[in-house]
C-alpha cells in the first residue's frame, strides 16, 4: 500500500530520468546521476568554531593558554562583576559604598593588630589595649553599616519607588564591599572618594 505522505524513490526517479532526453543519455556513463539544476550551497562559516592549532599544544602552552584564560576572566570580571552585581539598585549601592571612606576597609588590619596584641605572650596592658581597639573597630563597623544602609534605602526609595529588589540583600551586599579594600572590590569602582551619589 503506497504511503500518503512520503514519496516513492521509483517516483524521484521516473522524474530524473523524464527530465534527461535519450541522446543525452548515450554518451554518459553508467552510474550518471543527472544535475539538480542549482548549485549546491556552501555551508556558513559564521557561528562556526575557528579551526583547531595544527599541531597539539605542548604542556607549557596548555598551561600558558589557561593561564592567559584565568587572567582575561578575571579581568572581566573585576570590570563588569557577576549576576550579583548587576541592576540599577546594585549600581547605586555600589557607588554609595565607593563615594566615602569606610571604617571596615581598616576592619581586617585591626583583627590582625588585635591577634598580635591579645596573645598570652604579651604584657597585660597590650593585651588590654587589643581588646579595647578591637571593642571601638566592631562599634565603628556596626555603626558605619547603619550609616550606608540608612542612605542607600533612602536612595532607593527616592530613586526607585517600584523597585522589587530586597533591601535586607542590598543592605548585605553594601555592607560586604564596604569592608573589603577598595582596590580589590569588583566590579571596580566607578566613583572617587567624596562624589556626590
């Protein structure tokens, strides 16, 4: 029983052969197949991956090429930040954050001064004088904190009234990069100290 939807090959080839007169079949040979009556198109080139290197690379190429790949990467992504970094919202926190100096920037120096002076080794009143800085740099953090989120939801708020973004998430983010370096916060800052934001 012939099938409705495909066609038969004997019907393809009844069309070829109808197409071809006698005279041009004689002087060909045997396994001819006759021309389509177009130009078989070339592939695309573009979306294609580029060629391969033609030799295989030699481990110290392999490791120079990831290398180079690790930098490119992360050069991008202290310019441009990750899925976290991104929003109008983010941005704003970012540059409030960036706009003044920070108490958590001297947070980690201080822990570390602090380790140093309330070793038992020390007399007591470095270990006493320790305690008291780590004391005043946690209050300076605390109240600093406050400080950044108080402006950056008053920000928000003016800036973006029908914002779905979650504060307590903006707040935490702000708080995050305001306690690490300027110099290693990414995406790089995009404001000077004491910008207007």
């Amino acid at each position: 029983m012939p099938s409705l939807f495909r066609r038969k090959s004997t019907d393809l080839v009844d069309e070829a052969v109808s197409s071809v007169t006698p005279e041009e079949t004689a002087d060909r040979p045997r396994g001819y197949t006759p021309a389509k009556g177009r130009e078989t198109p070339k592939r695309p080139t573009v979306g294609r991956r580029p060629a391969g290197p033609t030799r295989p690379l030699t481990k110290e190429e392999e490791r120079e090429r990831r290398r180079q790949l690790r930098t490119e990467a992360a050069a991008d992504f202290r310019r441009e930040g990750g899925p976290r970094d991104r929003g109008p919202e983010r941005l704003l926190a970012r540059n409030v954050v960036d706009s003044r100096r920070t108490v958590g920037t001297w947070f980690f120096g201080g822990a570390l001064i602090v380790l140093i002076g309330s070793n038992a080794a020390m007399p007591p009143v470095v270990r006493l004088i320790s305690n008291v800085l780590w004391g005043a740099l946690a209050l300076g953090v605390v109240v600093d904190s406050l400080l950044i989120c108080r402006k950056i939801g008053k920000l928000v708020r003016e800036r973006f009234p029908k914002t779905d973004q979650r504060m307590g998430s903006l707040y935490l983010y702000a708080v995050m990069r305001s306690i690490t370096f300027r110099r290693m916060r990414a995406p790089a800052p995009q404001v000077k100290l004491g910008d207007k934001v």
